[in-house]
C-alpha cells in the first residue's frame, strides 16, 4: 500500500531510469567518423599537396580526434536517463558535470515530438518539453519513435490534470 507522506514510505521508493536506445549512439559515432575522417582527408591531400608529403601526416590528428570522440560519446550517451514519477519528470545528464531537471508536469505547456532527416534514418526522435519558466526547457534526445509518441502523450494527459488542479 502506497503513503502519500512522501518521507520513508513506499512512495519514496527510487525512481525508475530509463536510458537511450543503443541506435542514438550508433548515429553519433557514425556521424563522427563520416565528419572527422572527411577533415582527415582533406587536411592530408592539401597538405600533402601543398606543402609536401611530410606534413600530410597532420592528417592523423583528426583520426586520434575520432578516436577520442568515440570514447567521449559512448561515456555521454551512458549518462543520459529519465524517469517518470508521480509528479515530475526527472532527466539526468552529464559525465563530469552531471546535471539533474526536475519538470514538474503541472508547469508544461507544451510536448513536441521531433524527428530530423537523420534521426529519422535511424529510427529516432526527440521528445522536447517546454514550460512557463524557459529555464526548466528540457529535451530527451534519441528516444525510439514509438516510446516518443507514448512520453508525449502520457506527459501531456499528466500535465493537463495537474494544471487543471484534478
């Protein structure tokens, strides 16, 4: 049986978190490798080019850039969850600065669902919230389109009977 004490009871228990799907990873490491191994190219054909085979080994910058990169995302991507709780929404972020939203569903004004040509692709969207205080606008990126559709909708109905007192 649930308290509605808040403190100690079964309704304080953790929430549940929910990460990103794997797919949003792929996207951004894939992206990653098309971006930094065209610099890579370039960097080593002009330099090469211009100012002779020697300084076309600059090239390997961008690839230990991609490399770094790749380790640096899979690090972001682990940090990103969400949970939904009774009143709020909680997203947390971050590696080494971990940052917390608390978006109370009373306070949103409006839920969009969001999906651009390469989220699309891979089977992605983002799920955007927007509240009376732009300082508690939060997103959840990368989400599967079906779990997109089913926040937003379970954040809209939650948010109307909040704000409607109810």
């Amino acid at each position: 049986m649930e308290t509605g004490s808040g403190e100690g009871g079964p309704a304080a228990a953790e929430p549940v978190w929910r990460g990103l799907p794997p797919g949003l990873l792929r996207m951004r490491r894939l992206l990653l490798v098309v971006w930094l191994g065209v610099a890579a190219l370039a960097v080593g054909l002009l330099l090469g080019l211009l100012a002779g085979p020697v300084w076309a080994a600059f090239a390997l910058l961008p690839l230990a850039a991609t490399a770094w990169g790749w380790v640096l995302l899979g690090r972001n991507w682990r940090s990103w969850r969400y949970a939904e709780r009774a009143d709020d929404l909680l997203i947390s972020r971050g590696v080494l600065w971990r940052e917390e939203t608390v978006v109370p569903y009373g306070r949103m004004q409006l839920v969009e669902v969001t999906s651009g040509p390469v989220e699309r692709y891979f089977g992605l969207a983002s799920v955007q919230l927007h509240t009376a205080a732009a300082a508690t606008d939060a997103a959840i990126p990368g989400l599967e389109p079906a779990e997109a559709e089913r926040l937003r909708d379970r954040l809209t109905e939650l948010g109307e009977a909040r704000s409607a007192g109810l």
